[in-house]
C-alpha cells in the first residue's frame, strides 16, 4: 500500500528530512510556511498541528499558538525524534492518523498541516475530522506542493516531481537516484488540482481561501469554520 511505503519512506530520512526538503523545493518550503502564518494570524486556546514529523514546523506554528499545542504524527521515529530536541512544556505529542483525529470535537482553534494533506488516505475525511475538531470560528491552515489547473503547467511540475526530487534529494542526502524522495511522486499523482482542493475546502467549511505560489506548484490555503457552528455544537 502507498501510504505504508510513504512512511517506511519518511522514517528513512528523519536525520536528513529537513535539510534535503529545503533543497528539492529550492528554499520555498519555510518561506511558504512564514507567508502561511501571516495569513491566519495569532491564536489563544487549543492548536494542532497534523503531520508535524521531526518538528521543523512546531517551533514556528508556536509564535501564533498562545496556548497548548498538540503535535499528531503516526510514525513513532517521528514523534522521538521531536521530543528529543523539544523543551517546551506546553507541548503534547500524540500517534493517530489524519482520518480518525484522537481529537475531542470542538476544542482546536487552530489546525495546520504543512507538507503532509498529500500523504494522507482519504483527503475529504481528513477535512471533516479537521472541522469536527475545530471550535466555531476555528482556522485550518494548508501549506503544501500543489498541483496547478493549467495542464501544461501541471505537467511540467509532474516531471520535476518525477525525475528532478529524486535526483535532487540524491545530490543533497549522498544517495543515488534510488532514494526515499522518489516515494512523493507516488503522492504527488494522489492529490487534486488547486481548484479541486479548494472545492474540497469550501465544500466541508463555512469559507477557504487558496493561494498559488511558484506557479501553483505551492499553495496555502486557509479555511474558516462557522462560528455559528459552535452554538449548535453546544445545543446538540
């Protein structure tokens, strides 16, 4: 199965994960995370970060967290390899999967996930657990490679995907073509068009905003939940 290749994949490189990860997204990928940010802006109460790996993203998401934060990964070489370089109390780092969040519903004020919807199963079930989870009000936060509309562009980005990330990764990790960067193309053909995504979004939340960047081959995108929503929660 994919998904189980993907991990066997991302547990292979966790000590070279983020240096090689700025190199094949030609030192886009954090400053995609900044801009993703800026644009949901600071939150007090509850965060969740999915997919949040070795911990790259945890440091930054923290300046817009006043509150406890909770770091979901289902690799377990993961979740070690964040807690032993994290010193923040206020942190909890937990196993489960996107689809099936061990997450009481309404609690999250902010969700993110960044670089990690495109290895999940069962995107618009990861989008509803992201909502059931989420307070009225709450934010969800997208950062990730995207697939553009155009088809001539989408190809282009296919083939970097393809043969560029792996040849990249090998130049920058010490291995040769044959690498665990080669797995993403494999993901990569999972994922839906910006469009179809922001479909997606606007399909399970109140509101979703997506933003093209590098020709659309990185989108954020931002999703509000109702506030309203909470109200009824609380009736029900």
């Amino acid at each position: 199965m994919i998904w189980r290749e993907v991990e066997d994949a991302l547990e292979a490189i966790i000590e070279k994960y983020e240096r090689v990860n700025h190199v094949i997204s030609l030192l886009q990928d954090d400053r995609a995370r900044w801009k993703g940010l800026e644009r949901v802006g600071s939150h007090r109460g509850v965060g969740l970060e999915l997919g949040s790996g070795p911990g790259n993203f945890t440091s930054m998401l923290r300046t817009r967290i006043d509150g406890f934060l909770i770091c979901l990964d289902y690799s377990i070489e993961m979740l070690s390899k964040a807690k032993a370089g994290m010193k923040d109390r206020n942190i909890g780092l937990v196993r489960g999967i996107f689809e099936a969040l061990p997450i009481r519903q309404s609690i999250i004020t902010l969700s993110t996930v960044s670089y990690a919807l495109r290895d999940s199963a069962d995107k618009v079930r990861v989008l509803r657990e992201v909502s059931r989870a989420l307070r009225g009000g709450g934010r969800f936060l997208v950062i990730d490679i995207g697939k553009p509309n155009n088809p001539l562009v989408r190809g282009f980005f296919s083939l970097y995907m393809r043969y560029g990330v792996p040849i990249l990764g090998g130049l920058a990790s010490g291995h040769g073509y044959k690498n665990p960067w080669s797995i993403l193309y494999k993901t990569y053909e999972q994922l839906p068009t910006n469009q179809g995504l922001l479909d997606m979004l606007k399909t399970v939340f109140n509101s979703a905003r997506l933003e093209e960047h590098a020709f659309g081959g990185l989108i954020i995108a931002v999703a509000d939940k109702a506030a309203e929503e909470s109200r009824a929660e609380v009736l029900h």
